[in-house]
C-alpha cells in the first residue's frame, strides 16, 4: 500500500471513529455504558484489547520520538482520545515522510 493510500484510509478511519463517537455521546451516558460492558466477557476483551493498542502506540511514539518534549503531547494525546491520536500521528509520520531507522 502506497503511503498517500494508506494516509487516505487512516483519513476516513478516523472520520468514521469521529462520527461513532458523535453518535455514542447523543444516545447516551458513557458511565453507563461502561458499567454494562464490565459486565460482558466481550467487553473485557474489547478493553483489554483499547489499551494494549495504547501500550504498542505509546511505546513506538516514545521510540521515534526519543525526547519527552516531543512525545509527552502525544501520550497525553493517546490517553485522551483514543485511536483518534493514533491515527493523527500515523499520518503525520506519513506526510513528513521521515523513516525509522532502527539501529540507531
């Protein structure tokens, strides 16, 4: 996959997630709906699932990233809205076009 058509469908991910979040908050409380999903095996494994993502993104923002004035944004970002960062970042990686070399 190309990068531009990579950026592309990050682009409409993220949209979409956009428009489910906008959806979720109109139908109701998130505190509730959370108490129902802590209820669910599925939900522990959707949960479980959110914060390993965390963890793999988190890790290679810090990675790349090397000094905390540039990836405590980033973290901090993650942390508050999801993969909606995660995306934002990956795409930002894209357009700036900067590889990663792994052994430095």
């Amino acid at each position: 996959m190309t990068r531009r058509l990579f950026a592309f469908a990050l682009l409409l991910g993220s949209l979409y997630l956009s428009w489910c979040i906008i959806l979720a908050v109109q139908s109701g409380s998130l505190f509730e709906a959370a108490g129902r999903l802590a209820r669910e095996p599925w939900g522990w494994v959707t949960i479980v699932d959110l914060y390993l993502g965390f963890l793999v993104v988190g890790g290679l923002m810090v990675w790349r990233e090397r000094r905390p004035v540039r990836w405590l944004p980033w973290l901090a970002a993650l942390f508050l809205l999801g993969n909606l960062a995660s995306a934002a970042y990956l795409l930002r990686w894209l357009l700036t076009g900067r590889p990663v070399d792994p052994r430095t």
